[in-house]
C-alpha cells in the first residue's frame, strides 16, 4: 500500500509558495471573514495530529457531522492527513438515521461538530478490511438511491487525483478564480472543494442560499465561477435586486439543468449555464461549456481524456446521430473511476469490463457530437412498445404556470403494459392546476402517446438525501 496523498500534498505546496492567499472567504453578516492558505493547511495538519492521538489509524473510515462552510473543509482535510478515509455524514441525519449510517459505512470513528469535532470510536469492521485499506483509501460516499439501493463508493487518493486532473483540463481553475459554492458539501466535496483546493482558487462560503445575501456576497467578493444546481440558479435568476455576477464560468450540475432556467438565468447575468454530468464513480467527464449558448439543455462533449460511448440493449455501440428515441446507455472509460463498492466488497475492475462505467443513464448524441441525456433506463415507460422517458414529460409540465414542482411514472396497464402518470405539486394548493389545462399543454409539446393518463396532485415528492426525486 502507497501512503501518497498528492491533493494534499499540492495544497500544501500552495500553502508554501502563497501563504497569505485566501483559501477560504465566509460571508459573516455583510463581512468576510478569510482563511489563508498557511492558515488553512495549519489548522488540518494540527487536527491530524489531535486525530491520530484519539486512535485514528491509516486507512480507518471516519465519519464527518459538521454544518455547511469553513469548520467542514477544514475537518475534512484534517482526516484526510490523518491518513482516514473521510466519510460525510449530512448534519440532518440525527439520532437513528445517524446510526444506520454510520453502520452502514462501517465506521471505526466519527468526528461530530456537536461534540466538538472530538474523535469517537465506533467500532465498524468489513471482512475484506485488508483489501479496503490496501487501496489508500480516502474517501466514502453513497450514491444518491434515486432507482436502487444506494452503494457505497470508495476512492483511493491516487483515483481522486487523477479524476481532479482530467475535469481541470476544461474547467481552468487557477489561483485567480473565486469560487462562489452552493451545493451541501456533505454531497459534493471531491471535483468540488478538493479540486478548487488542489490548484490553487478560493472557495466563497455564503452564510445563507437566499439570493439577495448570495449576490451581494458574491459581488463584494468579485466571484469568478460558480458551482451550483438548477435550483439555486432559478432563485438568483428571480432575484429582483439588480446586483450583477461577473463570472467567466457558470456550472449546473446535480440534476438536469431545464431550458426556462438557462434563459432565465442568462437573461438575469449574462452569462450561459454550462451543464455538467457529474458521476461519484467518475467523476466530470461531460461538461457543455461550448455549447452552453446555442445548446443549454445538453450536457456537453466529453473531456478529453474520457472516452463516453452508447450501449444499446444487446450490448453494441449506438452508431450514429440519435434522438430521443434513438438512445442507448451511456457507459464510460477514463481515469479516476472508482476503487471498489463497500457492501458487498466489490472491486471495480469486474465491473468495468468490457464496457467501462456502465451509469443507468440514457442519452443520445446530436449530429454535432454533443451529448444530451434522454432519462434514467429505470425511468423508460414503454406504452404498447412505444417508449420514451418521464423527463421528457416532467420538462412539459414544469413550465407550466402554477406548478411548483412534478413527477412522471410508469403504471402498468392491463392492455398498453405501462401508462405515463403524473403527480404535481402545485405552487398554490387551493389553486391548483386544471387537468384540461395541463392536457393541453402535454398536446402542444407531445405526441399523444407521452401524456400522462392520470394526473394526481400531492403534496410534495418524496426525495432522496441529495434532494434528488426519489424515482
């Protein structure tokens, strides 16, 4: 087993040649408050130390609890140089749930905000302790579960610095770049945080998501680039104030980016969304920075040291142009794909044979080479053979007045084999939606067979622990 950490490693090069340059700027009631970079690196390698004392070995899983912004970051890293494999544990997970996590991550430690970031034992053991710890690992994090049990993903230091590598290769960043961050670090942390660390930007941490304080925060900390979802973007979008973004580089990622949000936004801005498919067991291997005028609901071309290819259902390439119903699964080849699921212990090397990484997911590529995702394969509805997605429907009835947020799905039908219906969640429920109303609208966008023969209206969506639909 190597013991090399390079992300760290770079930062603390950084740390060494820039001292006084900001890592970290958090908004404090209209001021900011700064952590260098020898201040940040600082605080971890102490937090190291405190860590191995209280028991933390190389290797061991540790859990992380801590609230969005800079004690995070710095927690985080202070396992990192511990040698552990950090493991976030979302700070909305208390009691019992907290528990199920933990156990199902198998933990031996868990460093709590609550307790003073103290290092509790926990106890955890996988049988194939020796094969885990022989990867390096640094770091553990479950899928999101949206269609199927979540997964335990692990990667080793040497994969997440491979995977920064080959995401920085487009995205640029640099020790000029201010990063204005949105996104709940327990779900997001590696082409993130860990990225903008390792070359050199500073990481912006506002003290609230409402969209007047984000902006101000941003403009008095002249932001270069954002990080964000297309629901964080739909908030500034319809912010009233005036206050502008002078940004080189805006990214939506963390759910499909719809067309009403990228013009409301570069109506707002300025400044065009660049979608981006972001994979735990990749990393970014697509990102729609070129085509993010002309092409803003498309995820993009693949980076340069990705291979992205379609599988179709008997397992052969998708040649050609394809549409939305001409799609196949995207698979994908790179570096920085991931070490091994937790439980059951599976290495990735089986997995990856002969497609690579094989992720659910349904797309087509347009005759310019631009790849547009279509649907989850578990979200295909098939209607008397015919079939096609629930996001190409959900994108229908989202935009239209007064619903606030909607879910298509598959039921089975005696005769047609499935049936799209929809639940909505209107923006006023004493005033919701019109079924005709909506009917017309699937009619003017669709053919017949994609509108929903049901139309339920429900309270809210049941969602995962990333905020995504549950499906």
């Amino acid at each position: 087993m190597t013991d090399s950490a390079p992300v760290l490693d770079a930062i603390r090069a950084h740390a060494r040649a820039q001292p006084d340059h900001p890592a970290l700027c958090s908004d404090r009631g209209g001021a900011t408050e700064a952590i260098s970079y020898g201040e940040l690196v600082a605080r971890y390698e102490a937090g190291a130390a405190r860590l191995r004392a209280a028991g933390l070995a190389r290797g061991a899983r540790c859990g992380l609890v801590a609230r969005q912004g800079a004690g995070f970051v710095e927690h985080a890293l202070s396992i990192l140089a511990a040698g552990g494999c950090l493991v976030p544990i979302p700070d909305d997970a208390m009691g019992p749930a907290r528990e199920r996590f933990a156990d199902a991550a198998q933990l031996h430690h868990l460093v709590a905000e609550e307790d003073g970031f103290a290092c509790r034992p926990w106890g955890g053991a996988l049988s194939q302790e020796s094969e885990f710890r022989a990867l390096n690992p640094a770091y553990l994090r479950f899928t999101s579960g949206t269609t199927s049990t979540r997964k335990g993903v692990v990667l080793s230091h040497a994969r997440i610095a491979e995977r920064l590598d080959a995401a920085n290769a487009a995205l640029a960043i640099g020790p000029d770049d201010r990063i204005l961050w949105l996104l709940p670090m327990a779900h997001h942390f590696v082409v993130s945080i860990l990225l903008y660390l390792r070359f050199g930007a500073t990481i912006l941490l506002p003290a609230s998501s409402l969209a007047r304080p984000v902006l101000e925060f941003a403009a008095r900390e002249r932001a270069t680039v954002s990080y964000a979802s297309p629901f964080h973007y739909s908030l500034l979008a319809n912010d009233a104030s005036g206050i502008g973004l002078d940004l080189r580089l805006a990214i939506s990622t963390a759910e499909g980016l719809r067309a009403d949000v990228a013009a409301s936004f570069r109506a707002r801005f300025g400044r065009a969304l660049a979608q981006a498919l972001g994979i735990i067991e990749v990393g970014l291997p697509v990102l729609n920075a070129a085509g993010a005028e002309s092409k803003p609901t498309a995820l993009g071309r693949p980076l340069r040291a990705y291979d992205v290819w379609l599988r179709d259902d008997d397992g052969k390439p998708v040649r050609g142009p394809g549409s939305p119903e001409r799609t196949g699964e995207i698979c994908i080849r790179g570096p920085g794909l991931f070490d091994a699921y937790l439980s059951p212990w599976t290495p990735s090397e089986a997995l990856l044979e002969p497609d690579g990484f094989r992720t659910g997911d349904q797309g087509y590529f347009d005759e310019d080479g631009v790849l547009f995702l279509a649907g989850r394969r578990h979200n295909r509805i098939n209607m008397a053979g015919m079939k096609f997605f629930s996001e190409e429907v959900e994108e229908v009835i989202a935009r239209q007045p007064g619903v606030r947020d909607c879910r298509v799905f598959a039921r089975e039908h005696e005769k047609l084999g499935e049936i799209p219906v929809a639940e909505i969640v209107p923006e006023d429920p004493a005033r919701a939606p019109a079924r005709a109303e909506l009917i017309a609208a699937c009619r003017a966008a669709l053919p017949a067979y994609k509108i929903p023969r049901e139309f339920r209206i429900v309270d809210a969506l049941a969602r995962t622990a990333t905020g995504k639909v549950q499906r």
